[in-house]
C-alpha cells in the first residue's frame, strides 16, 4: 500500500494537477493534512509528502523574497522617479514664481520695483519736474516783468533827466545871457 500511495504521489506530476506554485501554502497545508493518515490523536504524515511541502514552503518564501526585492527596486527606482519629478516640478515651480515676479516687477538701476510703486514714483517724479519747470517758467515770468518794469523805470529817468538836463542847459544859457547882459550894462556904466 505504501507503494501505491507513492507511486499515486509521483504520478500526480504527470496528471493534470495543478501547479505547486499555484496553490497557497494554507491549500498546501490543509490538502497535506487531508491526506495523511490518523493514527490516534497524531497524523501521520509521509516523509515525501513533508518533503514536497518544505520545498514548497521554500520556494514560495525564496518567491515572496524574490518579489519583495523587486519590490524594494522597483520602489527605490519609483522614489528616484518621484524625487527627479519632485525635482522638475520645484524648477517649473521657480520658474513660474520668477517669471510671474519678473511681469510683476521692474528693475532700475539693479533695485526691483513693483511695477504699480514704479509708476507711483514716475507720475511723482514727473509731476515735481513739471511743478519745478512751472514754477521757474514763472519767476523767469515774472522777472522778465519785472525787468521791462525796470526798462521803462529807467527808461522814464532817463527822459526825465534829458528834460531836466535841457531844461538846466537852457536855464544856464538863460541866466549867461542875463549875466552876460548885466555885465554889459555894467560895463557901460563904468564906461560912462
């Protein structure tokens, strides 16, 4: 009889059985514990049949090993993935932020400026060199006034004192022929 069982354990592999692979360890364990024989309280379980089931039980750890280090490096090469990725995103990222600063801002003599503060100091600049140039083009106004007030002033002395300066002549050369009269007369007087 122990021949027949076996020979019926090594003719499995040639019938269509399924695989050794294919069936769990738990199958295994409970089709092994199915086929042993009982002999009071204890099974009894063929030496090949424990055999059969440790190289199972082996090749399905070795297995599990095998696929949780393939795991492990398909893992590891996905984090390289990730972290290359994490890596590209954080350039775009900074990309983005300095594109979006740089159409924010503007850079005068190497000092960045928001754009909206720039032209705040533009319209500022520009409005105190257009209050600036208002503000000499009036007092240039005012002294070109000021300056024809003073033409005309001494222009007005100066007629004045053409007037005062003939009005003199001719009272000197009045008061000589009165003078020069006088002493005629005088003259004529000793004479006589």
């Amino acid at each position: 009889m122990l021949v027949f069982i076996v020979g019926a354990l090594y003719a499995q592999p040639d019938q269509k059985a399924p695989d050794d692979n294919e069936l769990s360890l738990k199958a295994r364990y409970k089709e092994m514990k199915s086929s042993s024989q009982t002999f009071k309280d204890y099974k009894v379980i063929k030496e090949v049949v424990l055999d059969k089931f440790w190289q199972i039980a082996t090749d399905s750890v070795a297995k599990k090993r095998q696929e949780l280090a393939e795991a492990k490096n398909e893992i590891t090469f996905l984090q390289g993935e990730l972290n290359t990725a994490r890596a590209t995103m954080q350039e775009q990222h900074d990309s983005i932020k300095e594109v979006i600063f740089d159409s924010t801002h503007i850079t005068v003599m190497g000092v960045p400026f928001s754009k909206n503060i720039f032209l705040l100091l533009s319209a500022a600049v520009i409005g105190s060199l257009i209050f600036i140039v208002s503000l000499a083009f009036a007092r240039v106004k005012i002294a070109n006034g000021l300056a024809k007030e003073k033409t005309l002033i001494a222009d007005s002395i100066s007629h004045e004192f053409e007037d005062f300066k003939k009005k003199s002549m001719e009272k000197q050369t009045k008061l000589s022929r009165e003078l020069q009269s006088e002493r005629n007369r005088l003259q004529e007087y000793r004479n006589l």
